[in-house]
C-alpha cells in the first residue's frame, strides 16, 4: 500500500451463522433470530438458540427503533481507517425489541446525542458484499 492509498476500514466477517443478517442488511432489513423450537428470538446472530440450544432458527424482521442507553464521542484515531470520520459517535442502543446492540450514530450531530435519544436503523452500504446497521436520531 503507497502513502496515498487510503487504509480500508475492517469490516465484520460473514459467517454461516450470520449470512442471513447480512443478507437482510444488504436489502435494507434488520432481522434477528426467532427459535423455532422455544419460540424466543434471539440478537446476535448465533449458530444454536441460546435459550434451548436448538438449531431451529428463523429470521425475523424487527423495527430498526431504539434508544440509546450509553454513547462515547471517539475523538482519536485509533485505526487509519477511520481518520476521516472523528469525531463519531458510538452507542449502546437498546432497541424497542428488548435486545441490546452496538452501532455508530450516523448524520446526528454529536453534541445532540444524549442517553435516552430515539434512534432509528440506517443502512451503510460499503461494498456490493455488506451493508452495515448503522443508527440516527429519530
Ligand atoms: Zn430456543
């Protein structure tokens, strides 16, 4: 890589387990698991439900809505990937299904973000392959 190469982001991995999220990611959907054997739904995505242990799994579409339960404003680059993005925001997100996930908040500006702001799911299409869950003021 050359001094004016800029340097790639890491992106997740797709794994077995977790191809049908991507792929539900890469048409604009937030889908979780629903356990065909209990019947509980389940975040993230995991190769057995973690209730029963089935591998009886489905996919569901949830609302992409929450709020934010934590936050932290990343000022310093800590990987040359994200060198153009600090400040950005960082959040724990509760969402309106009961799970708890972690995302970026995206096109909010990071003084407005607050514990207890709503939130809503955006969609980041990065490559032809991944699209990641992304969040923003609601
Ligand atoms: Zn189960």
């Amino acid at each position: 890589m050359s001094a004016d190469t800029p340097c790639a982001k890491p992106l997740p991995q797709i794994l077995p387990e977790t191809a049908g999220f991507w792929e539900a990611a890469r048409r604009h959907r937030f889908v979780v698991q629903r356990c065909t054997g209990c019947g509980r739904r389940q975040y993230f995505p995991r190769a057995v439900c973690h209730h029963c242990l089935s591998e009886a799994l489905a996919w569901e579409e949830v609302s992409g809505r929450g709020v934010i339960h934590s936050f932290t404003i990343i000022r310093q680059v800590q990987h040359a990937g994200f060198s153009s993005d600090v400040p950005y925001v960082y959040a724990v997100i509760d969402l309106d299904e009961g799970f708890r996930m972690i995302a970026n908040i995206i096109r909010t500006p990071p003084e407005c973000v607050r514990v207890g702001l709503a939130v809503k799911v955006a969609f980041a299409d990065v490559t032809p392959e991944l699209t990641l869950l992304q969040f923003e003021s609601a």
